[in-house]
C-alpha cells in the first residue's frame, strides 16, 4: 500500500506547552499503530522546539507553519528557516491560505503575495528544509477560473526552482472549505479533477518522473467521517489537517482511518 502523509496543521489551537507536550505524547503513542502514515506535526513558531524536542526519536517530522526568506540581521521580527531547522523543523508550510489573506476577522494579516510566497519557497528550500506548498482558490468558478488560480500559484512559487531537486509536498486546499465540518469538505470527485489538473501542472513545471513523485494532499474540514472516501476516491496521498488534529480523540480515530 502506498505510504500515507497525515500532516497536523496546530494553527493557533495550542498555545500552551503543556497541551502541546500532552498533544505529542499521544502521538508518539499512537505511531507504532500507524506504520503506513508518515506523520508531520505543525505547532505555532513559539512552541516549534519543544514539540520537536518532545517527539525526538518517534519518527514524527515538525514543521513551521510559515517562514520569511531572510536569513540573519536587520530583519525585525522575522523567523529564518535555518532558525525553525535549527530547533528541529524538517519541513515548512509556505503559502497557507491564512497567510495569504489580507483580513483574517477584520483585523488586516499577512496578506502574503505569490512573490512573497515564491520568495519564501526558496528561502525554505535552499536552508535544507521540506516545503509543504499551500495553494487554493477562495471560491469555485462555473466557467473554471479556479484552475488559473491554481495554475498561477503552482508556478509563481515553483517556476525558478523547476531545475532544482526541492523536496517538495502540494497541499491542495480549497480556502472555502477550511475550518469548516466535514459536510462542507470538497467531493471526492471534484477532488480527483483537480489532483489531475495539479499533476499536469507540476509536470510542465518539473520532468515527468520527479512530478509524478511530488505527494500532493488535500486540506479543508478533514476528519475521520470523509478521510477514507477522500483518499480512496479523490486521489490525493494524505492531508494537512487543522481542527481535527488537535483534539487527541479526532486526531487519534483520523489516523486509524488513513492507516486502513
Ligand atoms: P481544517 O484546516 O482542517 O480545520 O479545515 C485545514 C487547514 O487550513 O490547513
């Protein structure tokens, strides 16, 4: 069977060390049950290095949800990917919708730019560090605009790295679909339409053989109630998963589910 990524997006759920210690925990225990996922666990920046130090020697990879592209000094603020390996990071999510957006509730965010998130890419890649690309479209089109969406993040962010060997996972997530329940997640069907037209992208962007090695999941209201149809039907290796892998019982009853 083909080896599953279940990644666990944190976002701002867990703040506190102590939950994010217990969260780890339960993984490390859950892992000898889930031989068939490659875990990947995403904390907030602040609690990076004592979830990693938390989940030494488990074979559960920690990732940065996001990263900048700047490397060392008058950089105020900012987070350096060499600085989230440092403390253990192997992976970064770049270009997450919630970095993307201009307003998160109102208040002004990130509001990141393809060029921000392409810049982010290399930076990530040239510390040595996995990319988990984020790309999705805010809403559907009838006419399909999304597939240009999808076609101008795809190459915006991977177009200059097309000669590299960047160690590289998509993960598809509709912005409409997020944090949503798992009725609102997207159909399988349309999930497999749109894994196909990523695959293609990917192949124009990278040679057919190292496109078709690049895991490609799906992210938006996953849980362990649409999991199984989702990978069985919809083509994708895995998720990035965000509330339903915070919570010990969801995240533990995702993880049966995908193992199979
Ligand atoms: P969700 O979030 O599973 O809570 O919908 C997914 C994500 O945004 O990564």
């Amino acid at each position: 069977m083909k080896k599953r990524i279940i990644a666990g997006n944190w976002k701002l759920y867990i703040e506190e060390v102590d939950a994010a210690k217990k969260l780890a925990s339960t993984l490390k225990r859950a892992r000898s049950k889930t031989p068939n996922i490659d875990l990947i666990v995403l904390p907030s920046a602040t609690l990076l290095g004592t979830v990693a130090g938390a989940l030494k020697g488990s074979n559960i990879a920690v990732g940065a949800q996001a990263i900048q592209p700047f490397q060392s000094g008058a950089y105020t603020g900012y987070v350096s990917p060499a600085a989230v390996k440092e403390v253990g990071a192997t992976w970064a999510l770049v270009g997450h919708s919630e970095r993307r957006m201009q307003t998160i509730d109102g208040v002004p965010a990130a509001g990141e730019s393809d060029e921000q998130v392409a810049a982010q890419v290399r930076a990530a890649h040239e510390a040595g560090l996995k990319v988990m690309l984020c790309i999705g479209e805010v809403e559907r089109d009838p006419g399909g605009a999304h597939f240009s969406v999808i076609e101008r993040q795809l190459s915006s962010a991977l177009s200059p790295l097309a000669k590299t060997n960047i160690k590289l996972a998509i993960a598809y997530e509709p912005v409409w679909a997020i944090g949503k329940t798992s009725a609102d997640a997207m159909k399988p069907a349309d999930l497999e339409e749109m894994v196909i037209f990523i695959r293609r992208t990917l192949t124009e962007l990278f040679d057919r053989a190292a496109a078709a090695k690049i895991p490609i999941l799906y992210g938006g209201s996953v849980d362990a109630s649409n999991a199984h149809e989702l990978l069985t039907q919809g083509g994708v290796v895995g998720f990035l998963v965000g509330r339903a892998s915070t919570d010990s019982k969801s995240c533990i009853e995702l993880l049966k589910v995908c193992q199979g």
